[in-house]
C-alpha cells in the first residue's frame, strides 16, 4: 500500500495501479481496511487515468469495504449524507 501512495504522490500512474493491485491481491479477503485503500488507491489512478468507467468500480468497491470496515467516513460523500 505504501508503495501505492508512493507512486501517486510522484503522478507514476502505471506503479500505482501495480501496487494497488498487489497489495490487493495479498490482503486477506476479510481484511476490508486493506482492500478498501487498494481499492481507493485503484479509483483515483484509473480516474486520473481518463478510464471513469474502471475509477467508478474502483471506488464503488472502496465505500464497500469501508462500510463492511464500520469505518467510513463521512467525507467521502456517502449518499445518505447531506
């Protein structure tokens, strides 16, 4: 994950999804903290990349595992709030 971030502090969109996806790849399945950042990671280099329709999934599947998490936060514009 942190070579996720890494990656998209220096805008590598390719090393990005690479490690976004591996760390997905290595996180348990229950361990929706995880899942849920590689999937955040995943939406916003696929958003940056131009692919909405993939950034959607992505981020789709962030909020999903956040909520499955009982961590979500409210600023990620969940659609019961405000």
């Amino acid at each position: 994950m942190h070579r996720a971030a890494l990656a998209q502090i220096r805008g590598d969109v390719p090393a990005t999804v690479e490690h976004a996806q591996r760390a997905r790849e290595l996180a348990l399945e229950d361990d929706h903290v995880v899942r849920a950042g590689a999937a955040g990671f995943l939406g916003i280099a696929f958003w940056t990349g131009g692919d909405l329709e993939a950034a959607h999934r992505a981020w789709s599947e962030c909020v999903a595992r956040l909520e499955q998490a009982g961590t979500f936060p409210t600023h990620l514009g969940h659609p019961s709030v405000g």
